[in-house]
C-alpha cells in the first residue's frame, strides 16, 4: 500500500495530466497545482486554460497560476506553510527557484521524456525521433540548479517503431512515466531508492524546436534524415522547403526507391496506375518521395494533384529561399 504523501504538483500541457491523475489514484495529497497562465490559443486568439488546469479543477484540487515565481514572495509562502513532502515537476515549462528546490524534504521530481542524460532539454521527444533513435523512455529525477543534469532515480525504455510519430509518442510516454513516478515516491519515501549521478560525457541536448529546424536540407540530409525530422516535427514545425520562390509544407513523405543519379533538390516525376509521384533528391545518392503538399496560401493536396497542370515540373529544384524571406 502507497504511504499517502503531501505534494505540490508543476505542470502544463496535456503529457502531465496522467501524472496528475495517477497521483491522485494513488491516495496522495495533493495541495496545491501550479500551471501556468491561461493563454490566447488559434487564430481567434481564444484564451484557453493549460490541460493540467482543467484535471486539477475537476479534482477539485487548488490552482495556481503565477506568471513569475522567483521572486513571488506570497507563492512562497503559500508553499512554505504546505510543508510538501515533494513537490513533483511534469512539463511545467518554468525553471524551480533555488527557494523551491530546497523547500521539499524529497526534493522536486521531475519526470523528463527522454533516457537521460541523452536529450536534455525542452523537446526530448521530438528529437529522439528526429535523430532517428530506435529506443527512448522516461526518467524521473531530482531536480538541481542545472538543465536535466540531476541525479537519475528510476528510467524506462520504449521501443520506437518506424511509423512512430511525435503525436503517437507524446500521449504512449505520458502514460507509461505517470506509474514511474508514483513508485519514484514510494521508494524515495522508504528509502530503498538510491539516487545514481549521470555521466555528463554521455550527455546531448534537444533544444526548443524553432520554426527553421522544418526546413529540409537536401545537399546535407539523406531522405531517411528528412524522414525521421518529419516524424519528430509534428504537428509543429513539420518539415517544408521552397518551390518556384514560394514556401511548400510537406504534410507526408517517405524514402523512396531509385537509384538514378541527380544533384539534391532535384525533382523527378513519375507515372502509375494510381498518379504521378515526386521524387526529389537527397544527400548520398538517396530520394525521398513527396506524397501530400500544401504551398503557401493555398490548400493541402496529394502530390498528383499538386503536380496536374504545372509545366515541365521535373526542371524545377527544390530548396532556396522563399521570396518572403529573401
């Protein structure tokens, strides 16, 4: 049976609510949520409450949304007199304070999705499948003044598959990391988990994703690079490159078979019984086929169509620069 634990819990986006909720399951004390503020979400600028706000209220647990918290004085308070015996961090997207990390007598645990020490950083999952990892997991750590670099408490792996995108792995790894922190609570409470350092050689780092890591490079990257980039970048940024001056977002592609010759960023169009595919050339002889386009201001379309009508498309190479960013 789980000894029922004080806690605050740090959490955002939709990845942190099983967390949330399996504390809760667990007959843990919950005192108090912090998320972040309410945000204007879409092209209607909608202000919308963080996923882990919405879970804690139907909980009926306490909400707080400060916009700083280093020096917040009444949050520090408020804290300091729960007196947690933990404070968990799932995906808060705030750095702890110093006042905050010493405040728990179990220190803050965060559980990062990613087998640390390799992808530190804010986009773990996106990287792992952007640099094609066959395997990642979860860790949940003690928290310190530097980025992911704490103490490893207990990991998990999980195989990724080929197919695997981003939006496959965020909800799979939210689920499996929600049981690994509650037994991490268990077995810091009892003393029988011993917190191991990482080995800082070993480490690399998976930054916030930029809207420039979607564009594919085809002198430096091979089709299955430009394939797992597009596996990690979903929904945002994706991948996209240039066509006639105009920016393309490629919405599916694959490595394709062909073992013609071309420069990279040429195009080659060919016929069958289903329409015509685009093939463009990669990096070490390689091709990826295009399958679903959308170019800017326009609609998403399959490539066939994309390709009806256009005038000797195979002349035209991919890559440059849009005539909005020249």
């Amino acid at each position: 049976m789980v000894k029922p634990l004080r806690l605050v819990f740090c959490g955002t986006p939709e990845f942190a609510v099983p967390t949330l909720q399996a504390l809760v399951d667990a007959g843990h004390e919950v005192a108090a949520v912090l998320t972040q503020p309410d945000r204007p979400v879409g092209r209607r600028q909608v202000m919308t409450a963080p996923a882990v706000k919405a879970r804690a209220l139907e909980l009926g647990l306490a909400v707080d949304q400060p916009e700083t918290i280093r020096r917040n004085e009444p949050l520090r308070s408020r804290l300091e007199a729960l007196a947690p015996d933990a404070i968990v961090v799932v995906a808060y997207g705030r750095i702890l304070p110093e006042w905050m990390l010493k405040l728990p007598r179990l220190g803050c645990i965060n559980l990062h999705a990613s087998l640390l020490p390799r992808h530190r950083g804010a986009a773990p999952i996106q990287w792992a499948l952007a640099l094609g990892d066959s395997v990642t997991g979860n860790t949940t750590m003690l928290l310190d003044a530097g980025l992911d670099t704490g103490p490893i408490l207990l990991q998990q792996t999980v195989k990724l598959t080929e197919e695997m995108t981003s939006l496959d792995l965020f909800p799979l790894l939210a689920t499996r990391g929600a049981p690994l922190m509650v037994e991490t609570l268990q077995g810091l409470d009892a003393g029988s988990l011993l917190p191991q350092a990482q080995d800082a050689s070993q480490a690399t780092l998976a930054p916030l994703l930029t809207r420039e890591d979607g564009r594919m490079d085809f002198a430096q990257q091979t089709a299955t690079d430009i394939w797992n980039r597009w596996r990690g970048f979903q929904p945002w940024p994706g991948v996209f490159t240039v066509w006639q001056g105009r920016k393309l977002i490629v919405h599916r592609l694959r490595p394709a078979e062909l073992t013609e010759a071309a420069q990279p960023g040429e195009v080659r169009i060919l016929g069958s019984a289903i329409g015509q595919q685009l093939l463009v050339a990669c990096a070490a002889g390689s091709w990826l086929e295009m399958e679903e386009v959308q170019m800017e201001g326009r609609g998403r379309v399959r490539t066939d169509e994309f390709l009806r009508g256009l005038p000797d498309a195979s002349a035209v190479r991919f890559g440059g620069a849009a005539q909005s960013e020249a």
